[in-house]
C-alpha cells in the first residue's frame, strides 16, 4: 500500500491539514479511512535506491522498522530531532500516522504518539547484500503478523543458501507478476515465452529443464543440511 507522498518526507508543509489531506485522500480510495477494523498498517518505503518497511502495529501500539541490512547507515536515519532536515523518515511518517489517526479519531492515537519507535532485529540480516531488498521487503510484508508474533521468514542465516532461497524467491516473484491478470502486458509475455520456447529444439528445452532441476536441488540439499546442522 504506497500512500505516502514523498515530497511529504523532503519538504516540510506549512500546514498540518495538508499533510493530512495528502494521506486522506489515497485512503478515501481504497475505502480504509478509520483504519478501524484493521491491526497493522504496513509501509512499503524506498529510500536511496533501498527498499524497507515500517509497521504499524495499532493492537500492540508499537512501530517497527523492518529491513534486511544489519545497518541502516548510508540509507536512511533513526534520527528523532527538532528542526524537520534532521528528523528521520521513518520518524516523519511516524508523525504523519499519528496526526491522521488524531484527525479520524482513532482510539489509540494518543498511545502511537507516544510509541517507540524501533529497528527489529533479524537473524538473517544481511550486510553486504545491496541488490535483493525489494525481495526481502516484500517476503516481510507476507510474513509479519505483528509486534508479539513470532517473525520468521524461513531465509537461512547461511550466506550461499540464503542467496539460492533468494534467487529462487524473486524467479516466483517475477513469475507472479509477469503472468498476473493484472498484468496488462499479461498476453505478450505469454506470446514472446511461446516463440522462445518454439524456436529451441527438444534436446535443448530438456538441457535447461535439466540444469534448473540440479540447481533447485542443490538449494535444498544444503538447507536440509543447515537444519541438520540446527537440530544439533
């Protein structure tokens, strides 16, 4: 769900009402204006060519940040000031939640007002992965249950099948997407698979069958011996 302007996060606004307005008007759309009747709003942010989450927590009253890499150095800050440059942009859009839920008269505004905001920590946090971010923002987004749940995403702590779970997870992803009725391009893609395929002889379709299958088991042979590993 993307609904908060990014100008909003650069530019401070003279006026409360618009900011307000601004975040009022995408809800008024999606028929989510009270927010009443739902437990966790999930923000989907990018920042710096880097894809994160903020969660919203409204049973629990508390506001995590979710993200893959170890640091958020370099990307974005924490950082709670007084002058607006300084803030952080999970903080600023904190602020924003917080004043439209005072505005639709949300029974727990005043407690998100006062919540602390944190980073939640990941085992298989990454440190030197800049590429796959928009793989685990969206894998989070499926799996987070909210504050008191148990968050596990199933990625391995080990680096070279965590990077086979992900190379796996983003072909699903794509997948998903290109073959979506969503997906206005939806035949053309189904078109372009169909000649590629139909200019390859039998021998050579069952070559690639064949090297993606070896692939796909090794992948799960060594998560099978990382949980062996584990149980020890």
């Amino acid at each position: 769900m993307e609904w908060q302007p990014e100008f909003m996060l650069k530019k401070k606004q003279t006026k409360e009402k618009k900011n307000v307005c601004n975040i009022k008007s995408t809800f008024e759309g999606s028929g989510l204006l009270d927010l009443k009747a739902f437990d966790i709003i999930i923000n989907p942010m990018i920042e710096n060519k880097h894809f994160y989450l903020i969660c919203f927590d409204l049973e629990t009253t508390k506001v995590e940040v979710i993200d893959n890499m170890r640091s958020n150095k370099g990307f974005y800050t924490m950082t709670v000031g007084t002058k607006f440059k300084e803030i952080g942009s999970p903080c600023k859009v904190k602020q924003y939640m917080t004043r439209y839920l005072k505005v639709v008269e949300h029974p727990i505004a005043s407690r998100m007002e006062k919540a602390k905001l944190t980073r939640k920590k990941l085992e298989w946090a990454t440190h030197d992965n800049f590429n796959d971010c928009g793989v685990f923002a969206m894998r989070h987004m499926d799996m987070y249950k909210g504050s008191g749940e148990k968050f596990e995403c199933g990625f391995s702590t080990h680096k070279e099948i965590q990077n086979m779970q992900l190379k796996n997870m983003r072909m699903k992803i794509a997948t998903k997407l290109l073959l979506s009725e969503a997906n206005v391009y939806n035949g053309s893609v189904m078109n372009l698979a169909k000649e590629t395929i139909h200019g390859l002889t039998d021998k050579k379709v069952q070559k690639m069958l064949d090297e993606e299958a070896l692939k796909q088991e090794e992948c799960w042979n060594m998560l099978r011996k990382w949980k062996e590993e584990q149980k020890v």
